[in-house]
C-alpha cells in the first residue's frame, strides 16, 4: 500500500517549525502594539478566534500585515476553517523554547495597559 502525501494547498500558510523559532523574531513581533493586543486577547481567551474577531485600530492591510508578522515569527498558528481564517496562540511551542517569557510578557502589557487605562 502506498501512502500519499497530503498536496499543500494554496490556502496553507507557511509557519515556521518550533525549532526554528527565535527569540528574536518573537520579541520582534511582540514589540508592536498592536500585535501585543492580538496576542493578549487569544491568550486571554485561550482558543482559536478568527481575523474577524479582533477589532483594531487600522486598516484591514495592516491588520493582514500584523498577523503575518506574528505567525512567521513562531508567536501564531494561521489555518484557514471555510472562508475564516483562525488563530491560534502557539503556546506550547513558546514556553517550551523560551520557558516563562510569554507569561511574564501578557503580565507586563496587562501590568502597562492598566496603568494606561487600556483595559
């Protein structure tokens, strides 16, 4: 019996593999508010939550542009449910790669944003 591969799709989206995740690129990506908020908002809610749910200051471009970032530096998981495109917080992979750092990260911006008054 021969096993086939599954044909990629064009709606796969390219994601990198834990081991290729770097520090770097993660606090590239947490660095922008924006992205911060995506990420503390599927951290807070702790399941995948579609493009559409997030509702953020800029352009739709710009949001696309956000969770890009954020899915090729290791931070999300993107795939495509129907015509939705879900996200997902790629937490096992981050804490075990960097053990801690997301944690204190969503305590910090919690931490910035109520002495802010952002909620």
């Amino acid at each position: 019996m021969t096993t086939v591969a599954p044909v990629p799709s064009s709606r796969d989206l390219p994601h990198p593999a834990r081991e290729e995740i770097r520090l770097e690129g993660v606090l590239h990506a947490l660095s922008d508010p924006v992205r911060l908020r995506i990420v503390r908002e599927l951290a807070a809610e702790g399941i995948e939550l579609s493009c559409s749910h997030f509702d953020l200051p800029v352009t739709k471009s710009t949001t696309t542009h956000h969770f890009r970032v954020l899915r090729e530096n290791g931070v999300i998981r993107q795939a495509y449910e129907g015509t939705a495109k879900m996200n997902g917080l790629r937490r096992d992979d981050l804490d075990a790669l960097f053990p801690g750092l997301l944690d204190r990260l969503l305590t910090a911006a919690a931490r910035q944003a109520a002495r802010h008054g952002e909620g």
